[in-house]
C-alpha cells in the first residue's frame, strides 16, 4: 500500500485518533526561536506554509497564535478532519488539497503559488 492509500485508510478509520490532537514538542520549540520573540501585533504579516499538516495537529496552534497559516496534505480524509477542528476552534488557518508532488495545481484548478 501506498503512502497516499495508508494515510487515507488511516484518517478515514480512525478519524481525529489517526494523529495526535496538539502540536509536538520540536515545533513548540521551532516557533519559539523563530517567531516569539516577533510581537504579537506583527503575526498577521507573517505567512507559514505546513507541509504534510494532517488533521491539523500542529496547524491549529500556529493560527492560534495569529499568524497568516496555511496548510496541505496529500490525504483528503485528513484535510476534512482539520476543516472539522478549524470549526471547531474557530482558527484562521486554511487547509487546502494541495498535491505534495507533481503539476503545482490543486484539485480546484488553480495554481498553487507555494511550489
């Protein structure tokens, strides 16, 4: 089986248990370094793409702190999953169905301005 038919299998059975609900140790520390020392205010101004961001696990804390977030995987079930959080939470953070690899177009037909 492959990447994209595990990990879909994998969101699609075991819904928000498929990945863990909050962001992992490394990107806390990651972000500190990086972005805390910006003030607040300044966030906003500050894009961050996610790459392979799942159901959102480490996406939700990054809009959370108000930063211009964005996100995609390659597995659909999981992007329906974080667009539940995001309602949930009610975030900022846009997951998209972006292709990891391949044309740069999502499945809408635009182009996708990250690659």
């Amino acid at each position: 089986m492959d990447a994209k038919s595990w990990n879909d299998a994998t969101y699609s059975a075991q819904g928000f248990a498929a990945q863990r609900l909050y962001p992992n140790e490394e990107l806390l520390r990651f972000m500190r370094r990086n972005f805390f020392g910006v003030p607040r205010a300044e966030h906003g101004k500050i894009k961050i793409l996610k790459a392979a961001c799942g159901s959102g696990a480490n996406l939700w804390m990054i809009a959370r702190e108000g930063f211009d977030t964005y996100g995609f995987d390659l597995s659909p079930p999981a992007i329906t999953l974080y667009a539940e959080m995001r309602k949930l939470l009610v975030l900022a953070a846009r997951p998209s169905r972006r292709r990891c690899a391949g044309d740069g177009v999502d499945e809408d037909g635009e182009r996708d301005q990250h690659w």
